[in-house]
C-alpha cells in the first residue's frame, strides 16, 4: 500500500502471527512451574487436618484441572499471544465507543501490584485492614462531592450489576411504603442501553419505553403522558451512546418525582461531565459510574469491575452491605445495613484493586484536573464529529450540532451506494492497527459506529484514525472489494460466525470444549 506524507498517515500494520494452541493443550503430567510450600507446622497445629476445619461441601474430592506447564513455556505461551493482539497499550483505541476507553497510569498498576495489597484477604477481620477500607471510604466522600449523592457502594461489579442493584432499590422501597405491587412500571428511552430495560424487568417491571421528539430529543411530553400512579422509576444514560445530552433532564426528573416515581441514572457516560454537572442537580435519586471506564481502571476483559452505586439519603438503609464507615475514634468499620438492604449483589466489598485505581486517579488530578478531563474529552470528540461527517458515506442521525463525549455514527449512506457495510470496514481498519467496535446497543442507527476519543488522544492521534477512515470510504467507492474481503494483514481473515447463534456449539470452558467435541489432546492424561 502506497504510505502518504507522514504527518497525515495510513499506519502501516501486520498483525504477529504464532500457531499457539490454548494452553490446556499446553499440559504435560509432571512439569511444574512453581512448587508451593508446605503448611508452616504452627499453622497445621493451630488448624488441623482439612477435615477438621473445612466443610464438608467446601472440600474437594479430587485436585483441581489446572494445565501442568513450565515457567518458560507459561512465558512464551502469553508473550505470543499478547503479540497476536491490539489494545489500548498498542493503538489508538478510540472505536470502543461507550466502552470509555482510555490511558490507565503505569504508576496506578504500580500500586496495585504492592504485596500489602495483593496478600490482603476479603475474610481478614477489618482491624488487619484499615489502609484500605480508609481508600474505600475516601473514595466514597470523593463520589459524593463528583455526583451530589449522599453514599456509595462499591460492591457491584459492572454498570449492568449497578443498574440491577438500582432497580431492586426501587423495589425495596416502594415495598417499604405498601405500593409495591401497584407501581409496576419503568420508563426509559429508546437511546438508553438494552441493560436498562433488562434489569427493570428482570426485577417484575412492565417496561414503557419513550421515543425521540422532532427535535431528535428524548419526548418530555411523552413523558407526561406516561407517568401515572403506578410509575415505580425513570431509568436513562444522559449523554445516553449516541452521544446527544438531554438538557431539559431536570424538567424529566420532576414530572416522575410528581408522580411519586424514583429516577435513577445510568452514568456509564460521564466522562464528559465531570465537574460540569452532577446527577444531585438533575434530580436523580441514584446513580452509578463505572470505575473501569471513567475513572481509569481497565476494563480486564470482562473481569474485576466496579460499577460505584450512590444513592441520596432516603435510600441509604436500602444499599447493598456492608458499608465502609468511619468511627468517632478514627477506626473504620464494616457496617451491616440492616433489614431493608436489598442484600449482597456479589460476593464481599468490590474489587480493592479497582477502587484503589480510582482513588489514585482522582487524586493524582484533583477537582480542576476531573473538570480538564471533561473538558478536552467534549473537545476531542466534537472536532472528531466535525471531522467524519466531511467523509463520503458518514452520517450521525437525529440531532444537528455539538455532541458530548461520544457519537454513534452510520455508514447508511456508503452501504446503500458501494454495498459496504459497518462490519467491513471495522475488519478494513485492522490493516491499519486500528478497530472500532461494531455492538452498538440498541441498534436504533443503521450500520453503526460508535466513537468516543476520551481526554487521553491528542490531535495527531484523531488525525490519524481520521485519516483511516476516509482512506477506507475512498476504497469503498473506487475498489471496494478490498474493503469487503479485509483484513487482509491479520492472523484471521474471516471467521464463520454462524456459531455464535448456535448455543448447542458454544464452549464457555475447556471442559465444555471436551465434553461436546470429544478432542482429545496429545497427552492430555491430566486435568480433564
């Protein structure tokens, strides 16, 4: 491919390719990569024998199937696979859209890897561990003053899990006042995310689900006509992933608060409001903001998030417990929450690594640094708005003008009149160590693709994922086969997907792996 002037570039990449197996076929009976020690003998004297200390359905009947793999091979094995992939540390990763994707401090990932957090345990009694319950209980006073809310809870471990929390909030209380079984209807928008709705109804709700005015704008008269005495909440993102910011939130808020209803706020965008507006001021009752997109931490593939939940005062007694409290004598407790608590939502406190993260992050910034990361995060993202709709073939529906932090774009145009979709161009875009993510929830805009740079790119980096997209529009109307049959410099061409609308073929686990396609590895006598 032909490279142009250098400091408006199509990156050149090719992907790293190694023939890795998973590393369970890795397993080879006898080979260790560390051996443990012994129980010390105090403590086998103190305890006793596994019988003696540990239930009996706690005890394991056999050891577990843990691959048997040297040091050096467990080296090479994730060494070649971080070689076969792209990610933030390697790209600029504005295409995971509402993902909030952005740089994550070295000196952060530092701290969570200093023994005297990592040795730390959950059951410890909380006199062993007061450094860190004093991080959660800063960390909480800091989300209070961020969003307006009286008190926080770190125990959910998504946004998704927020948002389920919220809703048997709602619940509870309306249960505690007797209208429980009356007010059995959720309101969200057609802009919100499917988890929104899934939560409410997962919960008993009727969901009733607002569309758009002709303005482009969540309808407020809709609204109005909507609510009744059996509106149990109001439920939305604002920027909701299209990126348009409802301004008349407030007057949304008041008509359900009229009502009787609860309004609760899905913050999974709030990286472009911090120390703008806070969700006090737009009458929200409770809200969450995702630790792992906004405040930092990483997303870890699905793993250790937090979705912080903060609630206003009324419905303190109905958060998930234990809280983290401070005594009049300066030692931190863990304090049940009592009967109306809607209980645990996962195992023990949330995630100490990401909290600590968090807490590192707004500190390293403070109350001007937040209010700067908003700002250049509207910035970026309105220039790179500005910028894609001069593509040929780009759009972005539904309102004219500024976005906030993010834009859910669409590629109609450009389908329509060259044949090529979303999903070509995000497999085009790896031949240039770039991607965008093509889950555009809910798919309200036709061939989508959902943006957002975050404060961590600057100008040269949009630039060059600029530069990218209108080299592909241009492949798309003069050679689009090239765009249709891409990437063609990856270690994937193209996969057959038709698995993935066949559960009876999913394999969630190498067992399962096993189990349904009767494989059996080279050697592999042990685990099974």
């Amino acid at each position: 491919m032909k490279r142009i002037k250098r400091d408006h570039k199509v990156r050149q990449f090719h992907q790293a390719k190694w023939d890795e197996p998973v590393i369970f076929e890795l397993h080879r009976p006898g080979e260790r990569g560390v051996i443990p020690p012994g129980t010390e003998a105090a403590v086998a004297a103190a305890v006793g024998s596994a019988e003696d200390s540990i239930p009996a359905s706690m005890r394991r009947t056999s050891a577990p199937a843990l691959p048997e793999i040297g040091q050096a091979k467990v080296l090479r094995h994730y060494l070649r696979l971080s070689q076969e992939t792209l990610g933030s540390d390697l790209n600029v990763e504005i295409g995971q859209g509402t993902c909030t994707m952005k740089y994550i401090p070295r000196i952060n990932e530092m701290l969570i890897r200093n023994p005297r957090l990592t040795e730390l345990h959950p059951l410890q009694d909380a006199g062993t561990v007061q450094g860190m319950l004093e991080i959660y209980h800063r960390l909480d006073l800091a989300m209070r003053e961020i969003s307006g809310m009286d008190a926080f809870s770190f125990q959910p471990s998504s946004g998704t899990q927020a948002l389920l929390a919220m809703a048997s909030i709602v619940r509870a209380y309306h249960d505690s006042r007797g209208e429980g079984d009356q007010r059995d209807e959720i309101i969200t928008t057609i802009f919100s995310h499917p988890s929104q709705a899934a939560t409410a109804a997962v919960k008993g709700y009727k969901i009733i689900t607002l569309h758009p005015d002709e303005d482009g704008f969540p309808d407020l008269e809709k609204l109005k006509n909507a609510v009744s005495e059996r509106t149990a909440g109001f439920v939305v993102a604002n920027p909701e992933d299209t990126g348009i910011y409802n301004h008349r939130i407030r007057e949304f808020t008041d008509v359900v608060h009229a009502a009787g209803g609860v309004c609760y706020y899905d913050q999974a965008n709030a990286n472009g409001l911090l120390g703008i507006t806070r969700a006090k001021e737009a009458g929200f009752d409770m809200c969450f903001f995702n630790l792992h997109k906004t405040f930092a931490a990483p997303h870890m593939c699905g793993g250790p998030a937090t979705g912080a939940l903060g609630v206003i005062e009324e419905l303190k007694p109905f958060l998930p417990g234990p809280l983290v409290e401070r005594e009049e004598g300066g030692r931190y407790v863990l304090k049940d929450q009592g009967e109306l608590s809607i209980g645990k939502v996962r195992s023990f406190h949330g995630v100490a690594q990401t909290v600590l993260r968090a807490y590192a992050w707004i500190l390293s910034l403070g109350a001007e640094g937040l209010k700067d990361v908003a700002q250049v995060a509207v910035l970026n993202n309105n220039y790179l708005y500005h910028k894609i709709l001069q593509i040929r073939g780009a759009s972005a529906p539904y309102i004219k003008g500024r976005r906030l932090e993010q834009v859910r774009y669409s590629w109609k145009q450009l389908t329509d009149e060259t044949g090529v979709t979303t999903e070509d161009i995000t497999r085009r875009m790896c031949d240039f160590g770039l991607h965008y993510w093509t889950s555009h929830h809910p798919y309200i805009v036709p061939q989508p693709f959902t943006l957002e740079p975050t404060e961590s790119y600057s100008k040269e980096d949009l630039d060059e994922y600029i530069q990218a997209l209108e080299h592909i529009s241009n492949e798309a109307y003069t050679n689009p086969e090239i765009v249709k049959t891409a990437p063609h410099n990856s270690t994937v061409h193209r996969n057959d997907e038709s698995s993935l609308d066949d559960p009876k073929q999913w394999c969630i686990t190498w067992r399962a792996y096993l189990k349904k396609t009767g494989v059996k590895p080279q050697e592999q006598k042990e685990p099974v």
